[in-house]
C-alpha cells in the first residue's frame, strides 16, 4: 500500500526544510493545503516541530525525509503523512483523523489523547503511548507500533486499539500498561506477565472479532513498511479495562 | 455494625394555616422533600439541601426552613463536622466529595483590605459626568515601539501580538457543559456578547448553539482534550490551557457517566454514560519547556492570530511558576485562589490545598515586575470574587482582569447548596435533565449576569472616581491606593501594601 502515487504532476509540491523554522515550514505546507496541492515533500527536516498542525483537509499527503519534530501532526484532522525516518516526542498529539506512518522509530506519547485516526510505527516507541485515547461513534483512533512500547503504554485509554507487534523485541514491553483505562482494547504480540498490567486492567480471551481486526492492521503495516510479519504466527495479549466507569465508588458526598 | 447515624441539618416546616395545598414545592422539589398526603403536606427534612426552590414558588409563604440543632457535646477540637466526618467514612470506606469552594473559615484577606479616597488636595472624579476608562486589553505588550515616517505619515514597525479587547475587567469563569447545563452557558454567552466581555468553555467542548458567539469565548485545553479538535481552536477568540484549579489544585477532573448524556456526549466526543476523566496533569507537558511546545502548537494550529494563556492554580510555588508561563510564550497566566468553585471536589483537598487569591496576585505580580517580565504576560485573578469591591482590590494588588464563576451563577439563581455533583440541581444550573435545564431561561439568565457585571462595574468606576483614577491601567498594580488593616508584617510585605494610618 504506497501512498505515492498522485494525480499528476502538477499537484506535488517539494519544500526543503532546511534552515527554515517551524513556523516558516509550517507556513509554506499551510499555503500548499490551501492551494489544493495534494502531494507535498518535505526535504531535509531536522526536527521541526507541529508538521501539518492544525489541518483539516482530506486528500493531502505529506512526505517527510528526515527527523520530524515533536508533536507531528498535532489537532490534524484528515493528512496522511508518511515520515521516512525517526519522529520525536508525540506524534498525533490530540490528533481527530488522518494516518501518520512513521518508518523509523517514534520518541514518547504517541498518539497522546488522540480521537481519530491512525498511527503505524515500524520500530520502537517510547513511554506513554496511547495515554489518554478516546473513541466516540466514527472515530476510532488506532495505533501499531512494529517494535515494542515502553511503559504506561495506553495509561488513563478511554478508546480505540493498540497494536504492539513486538517483532525482533520479544517480552521488552515496559509496565503499568493500560493503568487506569476505561475503554479500548491493547494487543500485544506474545505473552505479557501479569505483574506488568496496571490497575483497571484484565486480560481477554483473543476471539474471532480480534483475530478480524489486528490481521487487517497487520496488513497494512507489513503493506506500509515492506515488512512479512505472520500474523498467524503470533499470539495475542488482549487487555481491556474492568470497567468503563474505574473511579466510580471511590466517593462518598458530604 | 454500629449505627453511625448523622441527624440531619434543616428542619423543612409546612405552615398548614397558610397552605393551599397547590403542591408547588412537591413539583419543585428535586430532592423528595415534599410529599402531599390526602389534606397536608409531609415533608422529609433529612433530604432538604437548602436551595429554596420550594420557598421561593410557595404563593403562601408557607414554608420555613431551619438550621436543625442537634447538640453534640461541646468540644472546641472535636467539632460537629471532624466528627460527623468521622462517621461518614467509617460507614463507607471512601472519599468526601464536595461541591462549591473551600468551606473552611479561614481568614479572608480582601476583608482586611481598604481602599483610598481623595479628599481637597486631589480632587475626586465623578463618573457620572467624566469619561471613566475601564477597557482593558489582555495579552502581550511591546517592551518598546518601532515606528517609521514616510513622507510625513507615520507607520507603527513593531509587530503587535494579539491582545483581547475587554470593555470591562470582569469575564466569566469556565465552566463545562456536563458540569453546568446548556441554558446555563448560554446565558453566560449572550451577557457577555452583550458587555463586551468573555466566558469560559470549560473542558467540555463546544456546544453548536454557542458558535455564534464564538468571538465572546475563550475555549479551554485541558488535560482530557475533550472536544478538542482544529474547528474548535477556530471557534473562539482565545485558548486557555487548564493545568490546574483552585477548588482542586493537583487533581484532575472526573465528570460521573451519569452527566454525560446524548448531547454532552457530542460536545465532549466520548461514548454516552462513560466516566470523562481528566487526568491531573496534562501527559505531553512534564516542564515549562513542554508547556512552551504545547502552548506553540495551539498558536500554530490557530496562525498566531489567538492568545493562549494558562490557568494554574494558586499554590506556594505559583509566582515561580508563573514566571515560567510568561517564557513559554503564553499571552496570560490565570491564577485561581483556594475559594474558587467546582461542580465536585474531595472536600480534603478543596478545604486545604492552595493559598487565597489576594496573596497569589500581588506575589505574581511581583515576581514578574522584579524579571522586567510584566509586560510578557496578562495576569488574570479568578477563585474568591464576591463583590466589585473585591474587583477593585484584585486589580490594586496587580491583576489586569478577573473571572467570575460562583458569582455568576448566583446571579442566576444559584443558593451555593453545593450539591452540584447530584446533576439534580433545581434552578437548572449544574443539571443535564431536561425538565430541570427548562427551569433556566438563557435570556433571563444572560439579563441577570448582564445586570451584575454592569452594576459592578459602575461600582468600579464609581471606587475609582473617588481615588481620583480615570483609566484602569492607573489602578492596575496601584498599591498605593490600598491599606491593610490587622495584618501582619509579613502579609504586607507579600501583599506589598501599608498598614492603615501609615
């Protein structure tokens, strides 16, 4: 599944990021999205932060070479943006829709409070991932990471699903996963011992209805990043949270 | 198990001579206190919570309600409440939950604050007759101004940030929709709209009804980011980042599934009947620099034509920290004192966590004019407004702006009962029902608001005109204009005011 191939010619457009500030890149990419361009390059990035920030366009595909800056695609509601490289702290920070595919590794909150959406790591990611995701009706927030979490991952996760394929980093996924969730479901590929879930959180039988799901998601990032992970090769660790209301008896009023 | 009974606080007393029997109180009454009974009414005292809802359309008159004295043997240390506290969590093993400000008596300091006069030797003004300025701008002032002639016509070079334009010093706290129902932010929308002022979103998102007066609005980003998306960060005319509250300060925030129904669930996007849970703090900010990255990706999403300030709550450290808030390129620093309300609060923490307002403001303000940092940032004082008079102090003490919340809904009917956790409010205030919101008339409820920020303001004006001030920039930080009157030294060395006769 590319996401390179475009209309023509004249819809592309390559920026080079070099020496230029956030908002100077920014700027430009704004200036592309509203000019209908649906194919924008960006060269030479070196850690600007907020790529795509803010944008609410379907149909506009970012490419990114080099190393994105923290909050990459924060609030972006509809880009697909392709990074070739490694992305910083936060990626789809707070973001309503659109697809980032990392093809590197991804620094700490991945997908922080995001409510739509998607988000493909090929390697590694950091702590925190997924803290704070939320589902409501169409929205459906969804994150695979390729290589292994650190901890907290899905802490305080209100929705959605995450992914953790694990490949090459068997048993390296950190503590305290899922603590304090109230909706969602995480996956993660091989056993987890019961000392690493957090509070609010229980282990699921791995039904048909997961088995639907993850194997498309498994596609899509062998797809995405040339990869031939077996997803029947795999079993799953399904957690969930206990309940949806965790926090509900624990007051008495005055 | 041993019976730790509490007796009840209010004794809720029908007049059967003067009732007829119209059950407007058992209509009213959201509690059950009421209950008609072939030819009287009954009531249930240990259900009442005080609101006067059922006083207040009883066409008789006939009801009357009483504090229930239940005498405990007297004890200075042991009080009423440390006990009947006691046995409340004895029986159920949790937390207390609380609504409305810090209910402690401790001392309060805009009460042992007065103002000045002027008398012969600097005439007072009257504002009845001459021009007296309370416009006020928030955000960032230039240190310095640049400016270019060409050809005999002067440009200004300096490139101005945003500010807001307030007509008066006085805006509307934030306040959720699920916390507080819809009429309630409509009201609150259109009093502002009309005074040329702003109202807070809260952390709940925005209701569609409320866009078209998205220019009167400062929506919130909280740690949950409920509603939080690129349109909502368009529909407003600034961006406040809540990363704390002085009803609460260190805890977040826990709207109970029962609140979120079919439209708050909209608003907030998150699934009907599902706790919506805040956590304490924001997980993307762990330092000032991370504040900077968020407070730069909201001004980024909205083309830097927005402010963006952050709401913190009074606490020991806040000067410090605020200084911090003026260097991550925020355009405010709100600060909310230990009085300020909530729907719902562990009474632990609202009674004795935080410090008041008054103490925040001038020790901020003072930390910010020692850094030559003043002009970086608004500040802007909410938590424990009761009155115009305590505008004015706020404002002497350094605060460019307030924000009123408790006031505001008082305004409208509310009786501080407290229990605004219930969802069963009966003024149609702090409620999600619909037969209960009904109760509240958005153009009745804006009339009212309207109506007392524009009293207070005219009292502004008027504290003004008799310290001889014409424009509220020269109240602004006026120490001078204020006394402190049984405080002590190092009081007024934080407050950085005399004492009366000096």
């Amino acid at each position: 599944m590319k996401i390179k191939k475009y209309p023509n010619k004249q819809d592309s457009i390559t920026i080079d990021a070099k020496n230029k500030t956030y908002r100077e890149l920014n700027s430009e990419i704004r200036t592309a999205a509203d000019q209908d361009i649906c194919h924008i390059t960006l060269q030479n990035v070196l850690g600007q932060r907020f790529i795509a920030d803010g944008i609410k366009k379907e149909g506009i595909y970012l490419s990114v070479f080099g190393i994105a800056g923290g909050d990459l695609g924060v609030f972006m509601d509809g880009p697909i943006i392709y990074v070739n490289g490694n992305a910083e702290h936060a990626p789809g920070n707070t973001m309503s829709g659109g697809k980032i595919i990392i093809d590197g590794d991804a620094g700490d909150c991945v997908g922080h409070s995001m409510r739509g959406g998607m988000i493909f790591v090929k390697g590694n990611a950091g702590y925190r991932v997924g803290i704070h995701m939320k589902q409501f009706k169409d929205n459906y927030p969804t994150i695979v990471i390729g290589g292994s979490a650190q901890s907290f991952l899905g802490e305080y996760m209100a929705g959605g699903i995450i992914v953790i394929l694990n490949i090459d980093k068997p048993s390296s996924i950190g503590d305290y996963i899922g603590t304090g969730m109230h909706g969602g479901t995480i996956y993660i590929a091989g056993d987890v011992p019961d000392y690493k879930l957090g509070v609010a959180t229980v282990k699921e039988e791995f039904i048909d209805e997961d088995r639907v799901l993850v194997e498309k998601l498994v596609d899509e990032y062998n797809a995405y990043f040339n990869k031939k992970v077996d997803f029947d090769a795999i079993t799953f660790t399904k957690i969930k949270p206990i309940s949806l209301r965790p926090f509900s008896n624990m007051y008495t009023t005055e | 198990m041993i019976s730790n009974f509490i007796p009840s606080k209010y004794d809720v007393h029908v007049d059967p001579s003067r009732c007829r029997l119209c059950q407007r109180c058992v209509e009213n009454c959201t509690y059950d206190v009421f209950r008609k009974e072939e030819d009287r009414i009954f009531t249930f005292s240990s259900n009442c919570v005080v609101c006067h809802r059922c006083i207040s359309f009883c066409p008789a008159d006939a009801i009357s309600i009483n504090r229930r004295i239940v005498n405990y043997r007297e004890h200075p240390f042991w009080n009423e409440e440390s006990r009947e506290d006691i046995y409340n969590q004895a029986n159920t093993g949790k937390i207390i939950l609380g609504g409305m400000g810090n209910a402690k008596k401790y001392p309060i300091l805009f009460d042992r604050l007065v103002l000045d006069a002027c008398q012969i030797t600097n005439p007072s003004i009257d504002p009845l007759r001459e021009p007296m300025e309370t416009r006020t701008y928030l955000g960032k002032k230039p240190k310095s101004l640049k400016v270019e002639e060409k050809d005999g016509d002067i440009s200004l070079k300096t490139r101005l940030a945003p500010n807001l334009l307030l007509e008066t010093p006085i805006m509307i706290a934030h306040m959720s929709y699920g916390a507080v129902s819809l009429n309630t932010q409509l009201s609150f929308a259109k009093a502002a709209s009309r005074l040329g002022t702003y109202m807070g979103s809260g952390e709940g998102g925005l209701h569609s009804s409320l866009y078209e007066y998205k220019d009167n609005i400062i929506v919130q980003v909280a740690s949950g980011r409920f509603g939080v998306t690129p349109s909502y960060l368009n529909k407003c005319a600034a961006i406040e980042i809540k990363a704390g509250q002085g009803a609460k300060p260190g805890i977040g925030g826990h709207l109970p599934g029962e609140k979120v129904n079919e439209d708050v669930s909209k608003t907030r996007m998150i699934p009907v009947g599902t706790d919506a849970i805040s956590p304490a703090p924001h997980h993307d900010i762990y330092s000032i620099e991370d504040l900077a990255q968020l407070v730069r990706a909201l001004k980024e999403a909205t083309n830097w034509e927005k402010p963006v300030f952050v709401k913190i709550a009074a606490v020991h450290n806040a000067p410090a920290i605020a200084a911090g808030i003026a260097r991550a390129d925020a355009d405010g620093v709100v600060v909310d004192g230990f009085r300020g309300g909530t729907g719902a609060a562990p009474k632990v923490l609202r009674d004795n966590v935080g410090i008041p307002i008054e103490a925040a403001i001038a020790s901020i303000d003072k930390k910010l004019r020692e850094q030559g940092i003043r002009n970086e940032i608004s500040l802007i004082a909410s938590g424990g407004i009761r009155n115009s008079a305590d505008v004015t102090k706020a404002i002497a003490l350094g605060a460019d702006a307030v924000y009123i919340g408790t006031a505001a809904l008082i305004a409208m009917g509310c009786r501080v009962c407290g229990k605004c956790y219930t969802g069963l409010c009966p003024w149609g205030i702090a409620t999600q029902r619909d037969d209960l919101v009904h109760r509240l008339d958005p153009i009745i409820g804006a009339q009212q608001v309207y109506n007392l920020i524009n009293a207070w303001t005219h009292e502004l004006q008027e504290l003004m005109g008799a310290a001889g001030i014409n424009s509220i920039e020269s109240l602004r930080g006026n120490r001078d204009r204020l006394r402190g009157y049984m405080l002590d030294e190092n009081l007024l060395e934080v407050l950085d005011v005399k004492t009366i006769g000096a």
